[in-house]
C-alpha cells in the first residue's frame, strides 16, 4: 500500500499548539467552553467468540481427458462492491459459482489474507477475529480466483449523535462555499439590475426544485466509517481521550495512518485532516468549536475535501467525538 500522505498544519493548529495533550493553557475566547475534566478509560465489551470449521485445503487436480473443466469462480455474499462488513466474534457464510456451474472437480480453496483479523474454514465460513481488513479469496483447482475485502469492527457509532455533527458541518460548509462563489459570481456581474434578476429567478429554481450542493461533504464510504466508529471506541477505551480543547492529529499520527487508513486498506493515497474532541458535549457545542478556530474551519470549508465521515461513542454524559476528512487523489 502506497504511503498515505496527510496534511495539516501542525505547527499553527488553534492556539498554541494542540498536539499536547497535556497543554492546559486556555488562551483564547474559544477555550471557555471546555471543561478540565479527565475522563477513565472505559472497560472494553466482553466478545463471545462463534465457532467455524477446519482450516481449507487446496484440493487436488484429478481431472481427466474429457472433463468439463472450470473458466472462472465468482464469491457471493458481498455487495456490489465485493465487500463484506463484520462484526468481531461473528461468523457469515460465504458461498461460490463455478462457470460453468458442473465441473467434474468443483472444490475450491478459501485462504485469508490475514488470519489475525479475519479466519475462513473449508466451507467458507468467516470469523471476525479482530477490526481491520482482510482479502478473502476463492481459488479453483486450475488457479482460478476471486476476492472480496471483509472490514472487521467492534463498535458499528451512534448514527443519531454522528449524524447531527455530520448535518451541522455539511451545513457549514455549504453555505460558506456558497457564500463565496455567489461574491464571486456578483463582483464579475456587469450590472446591478442583471444581477438582481439572476439572483430571484436562483430562489424561485431553488423553492421549486431540490438539489443536491456541490459543496456538500459525501459520507457513502462505508469502510471509512466504520474504520473511524472503531477508532473513537477505542480511543475511549484506552483514555487516550483527556484533553481541555480539541485535539488535531497531525502527520504521523497512527490514529490516521495505521489504524484508520492503512488497518482498513481504505485508499492508496490521500490527504487526511483528522480532529477529536471529547466531554459533555453536544452536536451543536461541537460543532460551535471546530468552527470558532479559523485553521479548523478553514479545514471544513475547504471544497477540495471529498468525504467526511464522524465516528461517536457516548459514555454517561461523556461523549467523545471524532472527525475525518479525506480527499483521494
């Protein structure tokens, strides 16, 4: 996998440098809605492990002359995308086609990629071992293949609470970016009144007709998700979370790298901004935050940023929150 490359600015983020977690100086008007509170690690769920069969093993070529032999093996229970998502602990079965369908030999060999995150028995079932991702491929006994990617986790996020942050940010940048290209677009008008009669035939289109902004975040990469769902669960889990402002994780950081990007196999390249803040914090209050420091907001308004994908884990009152932005390239 090629070298994931992020980009922030670590060295101007919000204040006076919030790659410290143990920086305490609040010195801006911003920092007053923090709180100095250090929260526990929590205990991690207890997983009960289902069970699957014997390992596979590569059958044997027996054909004769005159068989009717394999052209090509397709795995099903993927989506369209041959992926597949899994809890840890749980099993899904996994079947194949042969083309064409009667062969005289149609074992196959099922094999993993890495056993540590996902096992597969001769039957095809698979069993979440630990989160990240896994290749699972289906070999013939001439050499023919097919693979699907299977992404582990533990923690599938709150929907309701990620799904706030999500709509306030979008939102945001929406109508910062639009801002801009309508100042744009009225600085090069030539006359007041041309530019009076665009503007109300754009809100009468607009009241009459829903579209979608171009402006607007995507958060259809399901894999990216679910790998930042994983990585705030276990961020609470390990207390790594004991911060009086918000954290900006910056080049080299394994919370963008190893375990979100790279354990998840989610692109190639790609330029990350990753943020995280935690506390008795709602939706709004966070999003009031990461909007209140100009390198973070400029991060959020910036129309190059495809996706946007917010993992959230409540804990009582402490709810800890993170945000990623991703643009491939």
């Amino acid at each position: 996998m090629k070298r994931i490359i992020a980009v922030l600015c670590a060295a101007t983020l919000l204040l006076c440098g919030l790659t410290a977690c143990e920086d305490k100086n609040t010195g801006d008007a911003s920092s007053e809605v923090f709180t100095n509170n250090a929260y526990e690690p929590i205990k991690r769920a207890e997983i009960k492990y289902e069970e699957i069969g014997e390992p596979s093993v590569k059958p044997e070529n027996t054909y004769k002359s005159g068989d009717v032999k394999e052209i090509g093996v397709k795995i099903e229970g993927a989506d369209e995308n041959d992926n597949l998502s899994l809890f840890v602990g749980k099993k899904v079965a996994l079947s194949y086609k042969l083309f064409p369908e009667k062969p005289a030999i149609t074992a196959v060999h099922w094999e993993s990629s890495n056993e540590k995150i996902v096992k597969i028995d001769k039957d095809g079932q698979i069993l979440g071992l630990a989160p990240g991702c896994a290749t699972i491929a289906c070999t013939t006994v001439l050499g023919y293949s097919d693979t699907i990617k299977v992404y582990v986790y533990e923690y599938e996020g709150n929907a309701e609470l990620s799904g706030q942050l999500f709509t306030l940010l979008n939102d945001a940048r929406v109508k910062a970016l639009s801002a801009t290209a309508d100042a744009d677009q009225a600085a090069t008008e030539g006359a007041a009144s041309e530019q009076a009669a665009t503007d109300e035939t754009a809100t009468e289109e607009a009241a009459t007709e829903e579209t979608v902004s171009p402006y607007a975040f995507i958060n259809t990469d399901v894999a990216l998700q679910q790998a930042v769902n994983q990585r705030v669960y276990e961020e609470a889990c390990e207390g790594k979370m004991d911060s009086t402002r918000p954290n900006f994780y910056g080049m080299g950081d394994d919370r963008q790298h190893t375990t979100i990007l790279t354990d998840y196999d989610i692109h190639s390249r790609g330029s990350t901004c990753l943020n995280g803040i935690w506390g008795e914090y709602t939706a709004e209050q966070v999003a009031e935050i990461l909007l209140s420091s100009e390198d973070s907001k400029s991060m959020i308004t910036n129309e190059k940023y495809e996706y946007m994908s917010v993992g959230c884990y409540k804990n009582g009152e402490v709810t800890y929150w993170l945000v990623m932005m991703f643009i491939p390239f």
